[in-house]
C-alpha cells in the first residue's frame, strides 16, 4: 500500500468539490504541499454544510478515531455523533458542530488532509466480481471481493467512490500509474489498545474505553432491530476472526426466504459480515464488518453490531480475548 503524497492546491481542492469556478486545467492541477493548511479553520460545520470544510472534519476526526463512517463531504447524522463524541472526550460543549474550539483542537493535527495515490498494476488486476444477491449465489463464489477497482480504493482510503470520483474528474481509475486524490487517512496515529468496549443502541456507537474506564474512540454502528434487538448486557470477546467464512442458517433470520438453505459463504471484503467477526459469548452474536459501509447508522442489523470493514478491522486490533462488552440502551 503506498501512503498518499502530497495535496492539490487549496484553489484545485475547491473546484473539485464544486465550491468555486473551474479554472484552466493545467493551473488547477498543480501541487501545492502546504496550502491545504490555509484553509481557514473557522467555519462552523453543522446541519445542511458540505464542502471543504465538512471533508476536513471527516478527515481529521477519522484520524483522531472518532469516525463517521463512510467520509463523503457532508454533514450526517454519523458525523454529529463522532463531534459529540470528540467534544465530549476533550471537555467541549457537547454541540456536534464544530466551532472554533472544537477546530482549534483538531487542527492540532497538522498532517495534510488530502493526498496523492498512485494505482498500482495490483489495484487493477482484482479480481474483481459484482456479488449476486441470494446466499445460494453468493457460495458459488471462491471469494467475495470487490465489485471494482473504486470500491476497493473507497474502502482503503475510508471514502464513498462517489467521494472518490468528485475529487478525481476525469481520472481514470482502473488504469495502472494514474496519481488520484485521496483523503489521508493513513496519518493518523495507532489505535491505542482498549480494555472494554460500550454500544449504545439509541445513538448507534461503539466507544472504546482504556483500562481506566475513559473513552478514547468512537465508531459509528448499526445494532440490531425490532425483530433482533440488541441483546443488552455484559458479554466478553470470545475470539477475533479475521477473513471470515459466513455460516448462513436461514432458520436464524425472520426474514430468510422460505425456500432458503445452509450455506458456506466464502471470505472477503463483500462476505455478509466483511472482513472480521469478532465474537461475542452470547451465542450468534458478534461485532463485525459490512459490504455497505454507506448504509451504517442508518439502516439496522439482524442483532449483531455491524461496523464498515475499516473501522471494524480497527477494532478488532484494540481488542484481545476477554475485553468487556457492555451493551446498552
């Protein structure tokens, strides 16, 4: 994996996210390293922003590990969670928008927002498949990878390809050497390791404690439904599976098709439970990834603590066999 490079020019950077007139080409796209810095850090970012300075929370929050998910360039309900969160760990008022105290923190994190990507001969090879809907399809596969070439960068650099080809117009992304923009999430520091974690079903976050019992990360989760609720109380991680093989029983689902059958579905990043489960000791329950990271937060689970595959693979390097699991309302 390489590590982005270096930023656009504050001026390319706002075209691109259509805040301001395109200028001639050649003039848009030269680097800049520093001027992604003079951004002012003063607008407040709340309900009904987007743009620059929504892109640049996402980012910065992300690598203070306080995701909101999929970063897209607007303000969400997910985002306001992880300021709150933020705003909470570092004595703030609890507002989730940021104000000026909120960014002078964050702007403490000097690293460059945007960066360069060079597509490898790697990224282009795949493979990459489309996966069908049904379960009885989905086993026919040797792997659950990757429809394209976009979906895989979206998830490695924790962006929506749509993100992806607003920051990248006329860029070709499945083309080896191409040099695109990406969001620099890399340059955020390791993920301390945490002795305990809490869910919360009615904001839909998991926060990570340390053996003190204070919160230092949060990440935003789907937890369960009507029909499956969250099973509320203290569980403890039993194990953490990496590249998971998903077991489907439909006899587990209310809402299985009736005509549906036991199948082994093969690992991957588009397997029904992403690319790690984290088991819990309460039976059939875990934490664990997702092939629709944009759909976090937002639409609900069939009980288990659903995460994108990111965060869940953050996740589960916090943890060890026996960390606490408090679940809650």
């Amino acid at each position: 994996m390489r590590t982005p490079r270096f930023l656009l020019s504050l001026a390319a950077w706002l075209v691109l996210l259509g805040l301001a007139p395109a200028a001639p080409a050649k003039a848009a796209a030269a680097p800049d390293p520093v001027a992604i810095n003079q951004l002012p850090a003063t607008a407040t970012v709340g309900p009904r922003t987007r743009g620059a300075n929504v892109l640049r929370a996402q980012v910065l929050l992300d690598r203070a590990h306080f995701s909101s998910g999929e970063i897209d360039g607007s303000y969400s309900r997910n985002l306001r969670l992880a300021i709150g969160g933020y705003q909470k760990l570092h004595q703030l008022k609890v507002t989730g928008a940021i104000d000026a105290a909120t960014w002078a923190l964050l702007a403490q994190d000097q690293a460059p927002v945007l960066g360069s990507y060079t597509i490898t001969a790697e990224d282009v090879a795949g493979p990459y498949a489309v996966a069908p809907a049904s379960m009885a399809d989905k086993a026919k596969l040797p792997a659950l990878g990757y429809a394209n070439v976009l979906e895989a960068l979206g998830e490695r650099f924790h962006c929506s390809p749509a993100l992806l080809k607003r920051l990248n117009p006329g860029k070709r992304m499945n083309r080896a050497g191409e040099q695109v923009v990406v969001p620099n999430v890399l340059a955020g520091a390791p993920l301390p390791k945490a002795t305990a974690l809490m869910v919360g079903r009615a904001d839909g976050t998991l926060t990570l404690l340390d053996a003190s019992g204070t919160p230092f990360a949060q990440f935003p989760a789907s937890t369960g439904s009507a029909h499956d609720p969250l099973p509320y109380g203290q569980w403890k991680v039993t194990a953490v599976v990496r590249n998971p093989v998903y077991r489907y029983d439909p006899k587990l689902f209310w809402d299985a098709r009736q005509n549906d059958a036991k199948a082994m579905i093969a690992a991957g990043p588009n397997n029904p439970v992403g690319v790690v489960w984290i088991e819990l000791s309460k039976k059939h329950y875990g934490i664990h990834g997702t092939p629709e990271p944009g759909n976090i937060g937002k639409t609900q689970s069939h009980g288990c603590i659903r995460l994108t595959n990111w965060d869940a693979l953050a996740v589960a390097g916090a943890l060890a066999r026996g960390a606490s699991v408090l679940l809650q309302e």
